[in-house]
C-alpha cells in the first residue's frame, strides 16, 4: 500500500536582500515547494510508495518541480502539466520587523479538478494525505479537494489532514478558512495543526482548551506541534505532551512536513479499524519519532535538502 498526498506543488521566490521588500529586492532564491509536495518527499525519503496529486504549469518550473519530486522517489504519473497555466509562485521578503512581505501569484495548482482524478484508484493508497495552503481557496482544485474527501472515505483509507494556515492567503476571509477545515477535522483519523491554527479554528484561548474543543467534534488522533516547546498528542481521551528534539535550527522550512510525513509513514500498514489497536505507548514513539524527523529536516537550509538526509535510521 502506499500513500497520496494532493494539493499545490509550487515555487517559492525568497528575497535574500534581508529587509529589502519585494518592490526593492534584487536577489531571489528559488526553491520548490508547496506543503503536500513537502510531505510527499518526506514520506518517500523515508522509504514508502507516495503519489502526489496536483497541477503544474507546462513550463521550465514545472518541469523542474516534477523532475525534483521524482529525485526524491515521488511517483509524479498524477502531476499534471497544464498548457494554460503557468506554475504557482510565492514571493517571500523578510522585512527588519519581522513581518513577511507576501506575494502569492496563482496559476496552475489551483486548476487541479475532479476530472483530472477521474481515472484515480483509491484502492492502491492506504492514506490519503489532504496538507494544502491553496485548497481551500476558490477554483477547480476546492471542488477536487472536497469530493477527494469523500471518496476516500468511502474506500476505507486513513483521513490525514494538515490545513497549513497562511494568514497571507486567508486575511480577508479568515472565516472560510475555519469553515472549511472543520468537515477535515470531523472526518480525518489523523490531523495535525500548528497552535496558531487549534487557536484560530476553535476560537479558544489556550491551546489546552483548543484540545479540548477539538476532541468534541471529532474522534481523530490528532497532535499540536508547539515548536521547541513540543508536541501535545490527543489520544482518545488522554492528552500529553511529547518533547522536542534539542538542536540548533539552520532553517524551519518544512519542519511541520517533515513530521506529518513521518507519522504517515509509521502509519502506512494500518486501516483506519486498526487505528484504535495502536497503544498509547506506540502512539507516543511514532509522535517521538516524528519530532527527530522534524527536528532533523531543521538542521538544513531548505526543505527538499533536507529531506535528502531524511531516512528511517533516525528512529533508532
């Protein structure tokens, strides 16, 4: 069995003049990514079968997101080039005050529909990973996304769902993006948020209380990555919190990927009645396990580098 992972495959453009804002920057870097394509490469570094399914321009960027994916062991066969779209970019500049200079220029990943899945066998994918920034946006890909959810339910495979709040993205309309992440969250087996969004989403106060909040609408497994702080687990009815791995972080790009693509890939040979089998202790190494994945992936500038030095060895 093996997993899909669907949503955007981009190109991110990082302003290297620090401070500098987009208008005024001179120098760019240019690095592929997208969430569900980061999640993707991680699962496959780590040694288990991984399509990802999306939308890319056919031109130089998508040749070169798709070229890249396949490096890092991705079956690419449902990354579509798409004539009349050129690829997504981002355009990122950290100003002095820390804020972020944004500029999100959509193209290609947005177009991903249903049709374009129609030939698609759920049966082959024992997890169906849903991580996108963009599929909650307006465009073929919602739709996808949406109906994607409901038949892999339907197949029985295990719901993973990591909404990758981008306030950038959603600022005027902060409100569909927590309307559309509540069926996710309802209907996934596993679901990771970041505190920001289990704060955004359940409107609560303390990231205690967003657990809480979140245990009443849904029976998922879930866990809040809280960075250096750790990461609090919610299994059934029990709530801990699983240290962080000490390091001295060169770049956190991805890190989030990089954990919800470890705990698939422990998660790979189970369906979703299996799930409720897997002891709190088991529960416990898998969440460890992928705190050393994110943890590692922090130690290299990028996300796709690191995960080059991403395999199963570190769960030793």
């Amino acid at each position: 069995m093996k997993v899909l992972c669907i949503g955007e495959a981009l190109i991110d453009m990082i302003c290297t003049d620090r401070g500098s804002s987009l208008s005024n920057g001179q120098n760019f870097l240019k690095k592929a990514g997208g969430a569900p394509a980061n999640v993707a490469a991680a699962i496959a570094a780590l040694g288990a079968e991984v399509d990802m399914a999306a939308k890319v321009g056919k031109d130089p960027f998508g040749k070169h997101l798709i070229d890249l994916l396949n490096e890092m062991g991705v079956n690419t066969n449902w990354v579509i080039q798409d004539e009349n779209s050129f690829t997504t970019f981002a355009f990122v500049s950290l100003m002095e005050d820390g804020e972020r200079d944004f500029y999100f220029n959509r193209g290609a990943d947005g177009q991903l529909s249903s049709g374009d899945l129609a030939a698609l066998n759920l049966n082959e994918y024992s997890i169906v990973h849903f991580g996108s920034a963009t599929g909650f946006l307006q465009g073929p890909l919602q739709t996808a996304y949406t109906e994607l959810l409901a038949k892999a339910k339907a197949n029985n495979a295990i719901i993973s769902f990591d909404p990758n709040y981008r306030h950038l993205l959603f600022q005027n309309n902060t409100q569909s993006f927590i309307d559309q992440s509540w069926p996710f969250i309802e209907q996934s087996h596993f679901f990771k948020l970041s505190d920001e969004e289990a704060l955004l989403i359940t409107g609560c106060d303390s990231v205690a209380h967003a657990a809480i909040a979140l245990r009443k609408k849904s029976k998922a497994i879930f866990a809040i990555t809280l960075g250096k702080e750790g990461t609090l687990l919610s299994v059934g009815d029990h709530l801990e919190l699983i240290e962080s791995i000490a390091i001295t972080p060169v770049d956190a790009t991805g890190a989030g990927d990089a954990f919800v693509g470890a705990v698939l890939f422990q998660l790979i040979d189970f369906n979703p009645a299996q799930l409720a089998t897997i002891s709190l202790a088991d529960w416990r190494k898998i969440i460890s396990n992928a705190n050393k994945a994110g943890a590692r992936t922090c130690e290299y500038m990028g996300a796709m580098e690191a995960f080059k030095h991403l395999n199963n060895s570190i769960f030793n």
